[in-house]
C-alpha cells in the first residue's frame, strides 16, 4: 500500500503510528501536546524514536469535554500538518470525522483521513476520494463527542465486520480508491471490556474483509480492566496485546509509547522472518 511518499508491504511489514493529539484534554496525554510548538516537537520525536506514521488530532472521541467547533478543530490540525509535512515524509494522517476538517488537513499535506465515525459524513469521502488520500474507516456507534448510551450487541465480532463491510462500501461508491482504504475494529469506541476483548480474540475476521487492519489499543480501559491498572501504568498490557493483533492480522498499531512499540512490533517482525536482524556479533 502506498501512502504519500512510503510504501508498505502489509503481507509481512507493520507499521507504527503515533498519536500526536493537540487537545486541552485528551484521555491519556492530557492536553501535554496542546501547544503548537510542542506538537511538532512531540510528533518528530516520535519518527526519531521509529513511527512510520504520525496521526494528529484535534478532537477527543470521548464525550466529556466541550464541544469543538469546526473552525477549531481545523486551526488546531492545519497548522500541525504543515509544520510536520515541511520536516518529514512519514505518513500524516487527521483524526477527523468531518469533512471540511479533512479537506483543510489534506490541502495542508495529510496522507491519509482516519475516521472513527464510520465515515458518517458524505463530504469527508469526496474529500478523500478527490485528493487520493488514504481512508481509515472505524467501527463506532455514536461518532466523537457523543455519549451512546450503555453498548448492546447480539454478537459483536459479526456486527463489526458487518458494519466495517457496509462503510467499505459506502467509501468506494464515493470514489475511494479500494487500495487507499484501511478499517478499524474500534477498540473501546462504544464497547465494553468483554466486547473489546471478543472482539480481539477474532480479529482474524476483521483481516478477513481484505483491507489492511488497524488497532488503536494503546492504554485503553480494556486493558486498564482487565489488568487492574491505572491510566499511566498500562504499557506491558499495550505492549502484549499490540503483539497479539499482530499475530492475528493487525498491520498498523497506534501508539502512545513510540520506542517500547517500534521495539516489540519489530522483534514480532523477526520472529515471524519478515525482518533481518539490525546487528549480528552473537558467536558469529
């Protein structure tokens, strides 16, 4: 798959993508990258320490939080973009759910538009399908910002893919191009922890669909839950289940911890015998 200037052979390569939100009050970083200067500084790093990818968002998915208006959340990622664009060819995508914030992210230099609505706005396909960007379409049930009341499936593997398969649809009936569209389980994103993991217990029917998977896993309460661990102290779950995705048919993980995460996806890498070694000396 070919996104801006790099490509990815997803058969036997993954990628790492950092989060890099400029928000006050973001679920794990709280607004630390909420300042301009620190967002670039925070999303070069993060390609120093090893990401193939950089995602940046303006918006929060969680309910609890003031509104964003457009105007807003576009002042907040344009700028970002560009900076970024300007110093690095890694991948850049915008965690948006609207249109117009897609087609103002895509002229300042995005890749790639990673949608955790479903892509429930018609604009937002068009903008992609126009520009020959890359499209990450998300599993949810409600969009950002909106609280859903408490989440009911009869089975929610096969309501995912079912809706994972309709969005894909949906997508390519606007012009998006099948090789530029990645889906997402939406792990967390009006699910509970049982859900959550069920979900990732079948992930292969998710890679299934044929299209490129993403898990953005990183610190969620699933696994603060299932662990009995506090927001900040989460790593080694992330770390466990980011090499379980992998194993079942993950392809992209997004990240907080870039270098603990680089690490583990690359000894995953080599162990399946998909990368050589970075350096042989042991009893050569």
């Amino acid at each position: 798959m070919k996104l801006g200037a790099r490509t990815f052979d997803f058969s036997r390569q993954v990628a790492v993508m950092a989060i890099i939100n400029r928000t006050p009050d973001s679920f794990h970083d709280r607004g630390r990258t909420f300042a301009l200067d620190k967002a670039v500084e925070a999303a070069l790093a993060a390609e120093a320490e090893g990401a193939d990818w950089l995602d940046i968002g303006g918006v929060p998915f969680g309910p609890d939080g003031p509104q964003v208006e457009v105007a807003e959340e576009i002042d907040r990622v344009v700028p970002l973009i560009a900076a970024v664009r300007a110093a690095t060819d890694a991948v850049i995508s915008v965690d948006t759910h609207r249109g117009a914030v897609a087609q103002a992210a895509l002229d300042a230099g995005a890749d790639v538009v990673n949608d955790t609505s479903g892509v429930s706005d018609p604009g937002l396909a068009a903008a992609v399908a126009a520009a020959g960007a890359g499209l990450v379409v998300t599993h949810s049930l409600s969009g950002p910002r909106v609280r859903h009341p408490r989440p009911t499936y009869q089975d929610v593997t096969s309501e995912v893919v079912a809706f994972l398969r309709d969005r894909v649809a949906f997508a390519r009936n606007a012009g998006v191009a099948a090789d530029k569209i990645i889906v997402d389980p939406g792990h967390d994103l009006n699910k509970n922890t049982l859900h959550t993991l069920a979900l990732t217990r079948r992930l292969p029917e998710l890679a299934g669909l044929g299209y490129p998977l993403l898990v953005a896993l990183s610190n969620k309460d699933f696994i603060g839950e299932t662990l009995g661990r506090a927001q900040h102290d989460r790593l080694s779950g992330s770390l466990a289940a980011a090499v379980f995705c992998v194993l079942n048919g993950a392809r992209i993980i997004r990240v907080h911890d870039v270098r603990a995460s680089v690490d583990a996806v690359r000894m995953t890498e080599a162990l399946l015998g998909w990368r050589e070694p970075a350096d042989l000396r042991h009893n050569m």
